[in-house]
C-alpha cells in the first residue's frame, strides 16, 4: 500500500512541476507581449518594461509556488532526514524569492495607486 501511495505522490509531483514549468512559459510569453509596442517603436519605453516585468513576477510567484508544492508531495512518505534537510532549504530560498518578489509587487501597486490619486481630479481625491 505505501508503494501505491508513493507511486501516486510521484505523478502528482511530476504533474505540479509540468504546471510550473507551464505557468512560467506562460509568464514569459506575456512578458514578451507586453514588451512587443516598445521593440516595434524601438523605444525602450519604461512603461512597457515595468508591465512587462510585474505580469513576469506574477507568473513567477505562481510558478514557485507549484515548485514547493511539488516538493512538498515529493517527500510525504517516509522521507529520510536527507530529504527533509533538502525541502527546508529549498522551501526557504522560494519563500525568500517570493518575499521579495511580493514586496517589489505592492511597491510597484502603491506606485501605480499615487500616480492615479495625483492625476485625479481634486473632487475625487
């Protein structure tokens, strides 16, 4: 029985890590989308690279986070301290990527939010 479960926990590890793979080619093709006005004027506009580079960080975080749960999956049954070591260390260098992804996010967030709150009218603010 804990051959089955290790051998279904395996799949799904393979499927979680097919979907990050997945999201992050996702991610980067839209990345490239967004990027696409500022090559055909070939202006690097800061506009286009800023949206280019927040809707890549989104996919990213999504992507990372289907990684730790593959890892996760990958050391339910029975792992040896070997493995628990490994998905420690992982798990903190992705949760330390996403932090600061995340924090470079809502900056980016307030950023957006001052710029409308100082274009808008003065009834509206």
């Amino acid at each position: 029985m804990e051959e089955l479960f290790r051998s279904i926990s395996s799949w799904i590890a393979l499927v979680l890590e097919c979907l990050s793979v997945l999201t992050i080619v996702a991610g980067s093709i839209d990345a490239l989308y967004r990027l696409a006005p500022a090559f055909r004027i070939r202006l690097g506009s800061h506009g286009a690279r800023r949206a280019a580079w927040l809707s890549l960080a989104r996919w990213l975080l999504l992507g990372l986070e289907f990684m730790l749960a593959a890892d996760i999956v990958r050391t339910a049954i029975a792992p040896s301290w070997t493995d628990i070591g490994q998905l420690a260390s992982i798990a903190v260098i992705r949760t330390f990527l996403n932090f600061f992804l995340e924090r470079d996010l809502e900056n980016a967030a307030s950023e957006q939010a001052s710029i409308r709150n100082a274009n808008a009218p003065e009834e509206l603010r």
